[in-house]
C-alpha cells in the first residue's frame, strides 16, 4: 500500500507591522501582538498533531499592499527583490510525494509593463503539416512524435493554456535541430537551428525595439551559418 504523503496548504497569514494600518500606541501593539500569538500557537499545533510531511504557503505573508509585492502594473521592484532574496524564486515547480506542483507567480503575470518573450526547449503545439517556412533546410514540418525520453511538440492542452495565460509576443524554442517559424494567431514561434557543427550549426541574433506608447516591441531577427565561419576558422588554423 503506497505511503499517504500530507502537505499542509496555508493561505494569507498577513503578519502585521507598523506600517500595515498606519496604528500608532497600544492600539499598534495589540494588532501585531495578539495575531502573532495566535498564529504561532496554531502553528506549533499544526506540526505537532499533522506532522505534514510539506508545508505550502499561498502568498500574502505580509499585511502591506497586495501584500508581499503589489499585484501587476503596480509591483513595487524593491519589495520584490526584497522578497526574492528572503523566500527565493517566485516561480517554480518541485516535486512532492511523486507529484509536481507548480508555483506560479500570477501577480507579475498579469502586468502589462513590457511584451513577453517565452522560452521552451520543446517546440509549442502546431497542426499537423504547419509549414516551417523557407529557412528550413530539411522537411518541412514539425509534427507530433514521441519515443523514449523525446517528444516533438508540447501537448496541445498544455500549449494552449500557456498561449491564453502567458500572452508572449514572441516564442522561441529549440530541440528539433532545424529552424522553423510558424504563428499562433498572431504570435511568432521561432525553433532554433542547434549549434552543433554535426547538425549545420547556426544562431539567431535577435534585436528589439521596445514602443513604450503602444506597449509593443519590434523584433528583427538574423539566422547566422555558422559553418562558414568554421571553414575561415580551420583556413586560418592551418
């Protein structure tokens, strides 16, 4: 029978400080005394009657603004590097109990400060027989296929939901050794060429201009050979 693995989930603790209701006196003290007494109390008696084998915290572990950080636009970039350095990353997955949980940080990602570049080594999800374009120097196509440890495309569910929720103005991934540029709608998926000299090594050099007024950027991209400038190498080598 498989070992039950316990994680304990908790939501909003909100520790108070002086500068959480702008208090001032007793009045002060009685607001951060008394729940910090509370809290800890509860705490000692979750670990000592649970004995949860994880403990997941859902954010807001301080009363001030929403709360740790801000929340989109409005992030504040001291409270967040603060944050960071204290607690770590603010996304990220690790494996508890033979399962994967996801951390996602979902107030950054509703911000619209700036467009997104997403990056994944695996290529996002296309039709069958969705064209490469003319850079391809092999087949065409990129389509589904899995063997062991490899798969070509990410799932569709999966792709979708990344589309929908991270909303990149441009994506670019690699793993099937050839370039290929297709769309999502209106969103350009670029697969890198590898840099191998077995594979017709090549990069992209990619250039942006940022419109703040629109809140969009301009992408020029420039596929370079690199096999030539392996041949000049080896000429001037010798």
């Amino acid at each position: 029978m498989a070992k039950p693995y316990r994680i304990a989930v908790i939501a909003d603790p909100q520790i108070i400080d002086d500068y959480s209701y702008g208090r001032t006196g007793i009045f002060q003290k009685i607001s951060e005394i008394y729940p910090d007494i509370y809290m800890k109390k509860n705490w000692k008696n979750m670990q000592n009657i649970f004995n949860p084998d994880a403990i997941i915290f859902l954010g807001d572990l301080m009363d001030a603004g929403n709360h740790d950080i801000g929340f989109g636009d409005e992030i504040i970039s001291e409270a967040n590097k603060r944050f960071q350095k204290v607690f770590g990353k603010t996304s990220y997955n690790v494996t508890l109990g033979n399962h994967s949980i996801i951390v996602l940080d979902t107030l950054k990602l509703n911000s619209s400060n700036f467009p997104r570049i997403l990056l994944s080594h695996v290529p996002l999800y296309r039709p069958p027989n969705t064209d490469c374009g003319p850079l391809r120097q092999n087949n065409r196509y990129i389509n589904q296929g899995h063997g062991y440890q490899y798969q070509n495309l990410i799932e569709e569910s999966l792709t979708n939901f990344i589309l929908d929720n991270i909303k990149p103005q441009l994506i670019l991934s690699g793993d099937d050794h050839d370039y290929c540029e297709i769309k999502h709608d209106d969103i350009i998926e670029i697969s890198v060429n590898s840099f191998s000299f077995a594979m017709k090594s090549n990069l992209i050099l990619l250039t942006w201009k940022y419109w703040k007024s629109v809140g969009k950027a301009i992408f020029d991209i420039l596929e370079i050979a690199l096999s030539m400038y392996f041949i000049c190498w080896i000429w001037f080598w010798i």
